[in-house]
C-alpha cells in the first residue's frame, strides 16, 4: 500500500474521528472514490489506534484518574471518582464488545461495508442527532456521570457497529438526549473510544501475529502514526468550538452527504 495511500487515510480518520460524521463510513468509502483496492480492517483499525493516542494525551487528566481508579476497581472498591469512572467505562464498553465479536464470527462486518448502508445510517441518524440536541436539556456535566447513563450510552454504541452511524455521533446523541451539555458529551463520548478502540487493537494483533502479515503491520504503524496527528490538532479544534457552536452543521453535512450516497447507490 502506498504512503499517499496511508497518508489519505490517516487524515480521514484523524479529522472525522471525534466529529459525529462516521470515520469508519468515510474509510470504507475512501476505495470507492479513489478506485484503489479498500484497505481492509485491519488498516481501518490501525488509524484507529492512532486517534486512542490522541484522545489519551488530550484527556489525561480523566484518563489518569481513571487509571489510578482501577487500582482499588480490582480491589472491588468503587469509592473514589477515579474508580467510578473507571467502572462505568467498563460497564459501558461490555455490549459493543459482545456485539462485535458477534458481527465479526458472522460475517455481518463485510456484509456492512456498502455505500447503501452507509448512506441511510448516515441520513437517517445525523436526523436523530438533531433532534437529541434541539430537545436534549443541558442540566448533566461529565462529573455528574451516573451508571445508568453510562448503560444506556453503551447500548446505544452498539448501533454505531453499522457503518455511517458514527460511535463519537451515536453517543453524544445519546448523551445529549440524557441531557448532559454538549462539551460533557463529547468527552465522554471520547473517553468512551478508549476502551472500545483497546479492544478492537487487541483483537486486531492477535490476527496479526497469528497470520504472521508483518507487511500489513507495518502499513498499519505508519497509517496509526499519520492518524495521531490529524487527530491531535482536529481534536483541539472540535472541543473549542464546542463552547460555541450546537451539532447543526454536522447534521447539515449528513443529510446532504448521505443523500449523495443513497443516490449514488440507487443510480
């Protein structure tokens, strides 16, 4: 695979990572629109990879809290906000972990990766975002995080499995609808990405070393590299406009760019 290749990719998933657009629909399309052979997961992975680095460096403060938190977790104590974080983010990550492993022993992953799908996911759930956001109350900050909610944003993490959905969209929306402001749901949004993106990496190793494909291992490194900073820089960016500007123009960009899609599709 070329470098321009991987560079191309590793931007697309640097910039639309932490936006509610869909990185992974926008990675699937990249060989549809280029002509070129698709990636594949395990390139798709890899930039993910690279976006977890980002989002580690960027929330450091959460994520080391977090960190010291599992220490008295294991120790079955919940009685630090570190600790509490850390058990919610568990709790939420364990539905899209079973349903992944589900999607990929069926096939249902390949079977996905199609511009229709992703061009009704993306329409039909950036509609769905709007309306979270221009009903959702702002009254929760990410401090206030409870266990329910974090159950209901890991169910609703699950949907994001279907390509064009978008996980940072489909949480916030979700997040958003639970009435946290926009800034708290975008973060835990991203702290949500840690442990989801762990293990899909983990997974993805294992078929690595397993089918010994040190070549694509290789293209992975550089692709995650390139993905850690675009991501970096777009994720400082979409955070300051937080504080000012509402999800419409994302909204806007779905609808129009998944009515491009389902066009294309259907023509």
């Amino acid at each position: 695979m070329s470098l321009y290749y991987l560079l191309i990719a590793a931007v697309i998933q640097g910039v639309t990572e932490f936006l509610p657009i869909s990185s992974s629909g926008h990675l699937i399309l990249l060989p549809a629109l280029t002509g070129a052979d698709d990636q594949g997961l395990a390139i798709d992975v890899a930039v993910h990879v690279g976006t977890l680095v980002a989002v580690i460096l960027f929330f450091w403060s959460d994520v080391r809290s977090a960190l010291m938190g599992m220490g008295r977790l294991v120790r079955g104590k919940i009685d630090t906000r570190g600790a509490f974080l850390a058990f919610c983010l568990i709790i939420a990550t364990i539905p899209v972990i079973i349903a992944g492993l589900i999607i990929k022993l069926t096939g249902l992953d390949q079977a996905m990766r199609s511009v229709a799908v992703i061009g009704w996911t993306m329409l039909g759930f950036g509609i769905v975002l709007y309306w979270a956001d221009r009903t959702g109350e702002t009254t929760k900050t990410k401090e206030g995080w409870t266990l329910s909610d974090a159950v209901k944003m890991g169910l609703a993490q699950v949907i994001a499995l279907i390509p064009g959905t978008s996980r940072s969209g489909i949480t916030i929306t979700a997040a958003r609808k639970l009435g946290y402001d926009r800034e708290s749901a975008a973060t835990l949004s991203m702290l949500m990405s840690i442990p989801t993106i762990i293990a899909s990496g983990v997974l993805l190793g294992a078929d690595v070393v397993d089918n010994a494909d040190w070549a694509l291992a290789r293209d992975g490194g550089i692709a995650a590299a390139f993905a850690f900073v675009a991501a970096l820089l777009s994720l400082k960016v979409m955070m300051r406009l937080l504080k000012s500007v509402d999800f419409t123009p994302y909204v806007v960009y779905r609808i129009v760019f998944g009515a491009f899609l389902l066009w294309w599709a259907y023509s």
